[in-house]
C-alpha cells in the first residue's frame, strides 16, 4: 500500500463512491481521509501528500485553500464554468471537467503525484545516506592518517612501561598499579589500532570486486589498461 496519505473534500456522495470507494479497493491504495465542507475545518490539512476537492455544495474550493499547504498537490473536479476561475486563482492546482472518463483521468493523475512524492521521498533518503556515509569515510580516512602517530605514540608509551617494571628501581605499590594500568591500557589501544588496519586492508580488497558487481549490475564494462606501442 502506498503510505502517502490523501485527503477528498466532498460534498457528493456519488463522487465518493464513484471514485474513492473505487480507489480503495485497489490493492496500492493508499490511506484517503474523506471530509463533507462541513468537516474540513475541523480536519488537520497538514501531512497530506494530495487533496482532492470534488463538487462542493455550500463552498468553492478557494475558500478553503488557505488551509492547505503549499507542499500539497491540489486537484478540483467540477463543472467547466466554474473551473476556469479556480485556473485563474490558483493555476498551480490541477482541474479536471465533469466529462466521460473523469474518475480515470483523475485517478491516473493522482497515482502519478503519489509516485512522484515517493521518489522524492527516498531521494532525500538516499541523499541523507550518502552524506552520512561521507561523514562517516571522512572520520575513518582520518583515523588512518592518524594511525602512524598512535602506533609511534603507544610504542613509546609501552616500551617505557616495561623498562620501568623490569627496572630494579623501587617504587610505590601505588607507582606499580599506574604503570601496569598504562601498560594494559596501551595494550588495549595497540588492539584497536591493529582493527582498524585490518579492516582498511580487507576494504582496500574488496573495493575492486565491489566495483565490479556494480558495473555489471549498470551494464556498464569496467576500465581495462591500456598501453601504448
């Protein structure tokens, strides 16, 4: 089912049974939220992907687009003498004419506007992936050119630590604790450095197979070297 949730404002029941009940019963259907004139102000117009307006007995439909959100697709059903003034005043909205085969072309519209919100949708989702990823390949390009200095770092740190416990120097139970805490701490961060490296390596690995799959799923053929005689 479609996620993307629409709103009919209606005030005709034929039309409701002629297209939304129709609509429903489509396996895709998404989830359609129906109010009479009577019931749109107390219904919350923010969150909807489409409204629909179709044949309103007590108002236009002008006289409730001041609720609706600037993000929303608008689409009005009506007779052809009244929807030339709703072009005129809000020539982004869609208007259909009450003729043979309306409720189809009205359906296909609406099928298409979900379909796009959805693109978009998972447009933005991929896009806020992919820079978090950046983010994150950022931090760990960073970590491998740090790595050096920390293993440097940590070498230092631990050979003194054993010098000073193999040294015959008396020290404090309290010096011994220390130094053994920093040997087994360093220790620790020599472990997560060897990770890391481990794991920049099995990338660096994987990176040409990856590249690979990828082009043959995209049909595009991969660079081969050339040399020049």
């Amino acid at each position: 089912m479609n996620s993307s949730p629409v709103l009919v404002v209606s005030d005709d029941v034929e039309f409701i049974r002629e297209f939304v009940s129709r609509w429903e019963m489509e396996h895709d259907a998404p989830p359609i939220t129906v109010v009479s004139t009577e019931m749109w102000k107390q219904a919350s117009l923010i969150g909807y992907a489409l409204i629909i307006v179709g044949f309103l007995r007590q108002n236009s439909p002008s006289a409730i687009a001041s609720n609706f959100h600037c993000d929303t697709t608008v689409c009005v059903v009506g007779e052809p003498e009244k929807l030339s003034f709703i072009r005129n005043a809000h020539p982004e909205w869609l208007t259909f004419s009450e003729q043979p085969g309306w409720p189809d072309t009205l359906l296909s519209f609406a099928k298409e506007v979900l379909r796009r919100v959805a693109a978009e949708k998972q447009a933005r989702e991929a896009e806020l992936i992919c820079l978090e990823q950046h983010r994150l390949a950022t931090v760990g390009q960073s970590l491998l050119t740090a790595r050096p200095g920390m293993v440097n770092a940590l070498t230092s740190l631990l050979g003194n630590a054993d010098l000073l416990l193999l040294s015959d120097e008396s020290l404090s139970v309290g010096g011994m604790e220390q130094i053994h805490t920093m040997h087994k701490m360093a220790l620790r961060l020599n472990e997560i450095l060897q990770r890391l490296s481990s794991l920049a390596n099995e990338m660096e690995l994987s990176e040409p197979e990856s590249q690979r799959e990828t082009s043959e799923t995209h049909g595009v053929p991969l660079m081969r070297g050339v040399t020049s005689d």
